[in-house]
C-alpha cells in the first residue's frame, strides 16, 4: 500500500521565494509512519506551513505529497475521513488541502469541523465536483479555493503558494515554529508537538534572542547584557549555564538539538539540527 512503501533518503529544500530555509530529511528504509524527519527553519518571522492531505486516491495523494514537500511545505498525507479528525485532534495545521469525495462520503463536514475550532485555517477544496452549487457551497463554508479535476500541478502549486504567503502576513512575527516545537513571544506560550512547555519569562527572554540571532553566536556578555543588566540585577554567569540546561531539557530530544554551545564564547540556535552539538 502507499503508506507502507519504502521511502528512500529524500532531501529537499524550500525555494528561495518561500523566505525560509528549510532542510526536510528522511531516513533510509523507513515505512510512512515511522519516518524520521529532521527540520532546519531560519528564522525570518516566518512560520513553516504545515499542510494536511486529504486525498484517497493513492496515487494522487503520493504525487501530491512530493510535490509540496519539494516546494518546502510540511505535510501530512491521509486517505480517509476518520484518519483526517485523528490527526485534527492531534495536531495543528495552517491549510488543509480536500478532496471533497472521498469513500466514507463528502468532506464538507471536515471543512466545518476545521472552521469551527480553527476559523483562520486555509482549507482548499480539489475535487471532481464541478457543479456550480458545490463549488458555492465550498466558498460558503470558507473554503479559500476550490480546484475541480483534472487539474494542472503547476498552477494549483502557485495557488497554494498564495494561500501560503497570506498564511505567512497574517501571522505574527514572534513565533518560532517547526515540525517538532513552537514558541508564541508575544503569548509566552510553547508547545512540543501538541504538549504545552512550561518556560520562566527569563527563559523565554533567552530563548527570542537566540531565535532571533539564529546560526550566529550570541555572547555570554550579550546574553547577560540583554536579560539581566536591564532589569538591574548581577547574576553570576553560572546562572546562565543553569538557565541553558533547564532549557535543554525541555526541547532537546535524540532527533532534535536546538542550543550548540559554542566553548568560551557563548551560544547558537541551530533550530533542531540534531547532527550539531
């Protein structure tokens, strides 16, 4: 089946036009299910947008997974209605893409289930369905975009990208987010996966600097300048390793590191790249 094959090592990376950086890897001789995916974002204000594929054509759901992941997008591929609330109720997504005829019936109630908890969520209709009144229906219920089949890769591939750059402006530039882990600096709220991270606002404050400098060292003396020294107060710059560690704890895992410390100087967001240390 499709979501048994055998994915061979895949590297892909995002167009220059999409504004980020993103290194998609999957590890060798790993089902669908159990891929291994390691995830570099440059932080730019920008978020990576993650897609789910609603699509149980086999053939067509594989072919378009290819396709978004080659342009940069994160995406998760289903083949069935109840397969699509799973991962809704597990996970978040910035656009979904829809077939609407799929084998258990018609995935309107998708689209309304989607507007309800997450009105601000894209949702692309690509259907055989051309009748003038499901395609009113479609945009009636929020639909972004409605594609009917046949249809040509290239231009329904531009119409996401412009779904995407109106995703990316209408969010929040104080947002860190991949695959794994998403931080909110203006909310102070963090998320690995779909579990809440509890940080301090002194972590936090580490946390958007080092963010916002990522690939480039930041100092012990800036850090300490930049949380400490504001606010009045000498803190030892054994504190500061403290601070790094709980920190770490929290995010790192043995598929993701997110703080290189960079011996006598001072630190590096390396944004989950789990081959630095």
């Amino acid at each position: 089946s499709c979501r048994g094959r055998k994915l061979s090592r895949l590297i892909v990376t995002a167009s220059a036009a999409s504004k980020r950086r993103l290194v998609y890897q999957r590890a060798e001789n790993l089902t669908f299910t159990d891929i291994v995916t390691e995830i570099t974002v440059e932080y730019q204000g920008m978020i990576m947008i993650r897609i789910l594929l609603v699509e149980d054509d086999c053939a067509l759901n594989e072919i378009l997974t290819y396709h978004l992941e080659k342009e940069g997008y994160y995406v998760v591929p289903v083949l069935t209605k109840a397969e699509a609330f799973k991962k809704l109720d597990s996970n978040v997504f910035e656009f979904i893409l829809l077939d609407v005829t799929l084998s258990e019936g018609d995935s309107f109630d998708i689209c309304k289930f989607v507007k309800e908890i997450s009105p601000k969520t894209a949702i692309c209709f690509l259907t055989a369905r051309d009748l003038e009144n499901d395609i009113l229906k479609g945009y009636n219920m929020g639909a972004d975009d409605y594609v009917t089949k046949p249809f040509s890769l290239p231009i329904l591939l531009k119409k996401i990208a412009a779904i995407a750059r109106r995703i990316e402006k209408a969010t929040p530039k104080e947002i860190y987010s991949d695959c794994n882990l998403q931080i909110n600096f203006t909310s102070l709220t963090a998320y690995m996966g779909n579990e809440p991270i509890e940080f301090t606002p002194l972590e936090f404050k580490l946390l958007e600097l080092l963010v916002k400098n990522t690939e480039h060292i930041v100092t012990r003396e800036k850090i300490l300048d930049a949380i400490w020294d504001s606010r009045g107060n000498y803190v030892e710059e054994s504190a500061l390793n403290t601070m790094v560690s709980r920190i770490r704890r929290k995010i790192d895992s043995e598929e993701h590191r997110y703080i290189k410390t960079v011996y006598g100087t001072g630190y590096m967001w390396i944004a989950g790249d789990a081959n630095e240390k």
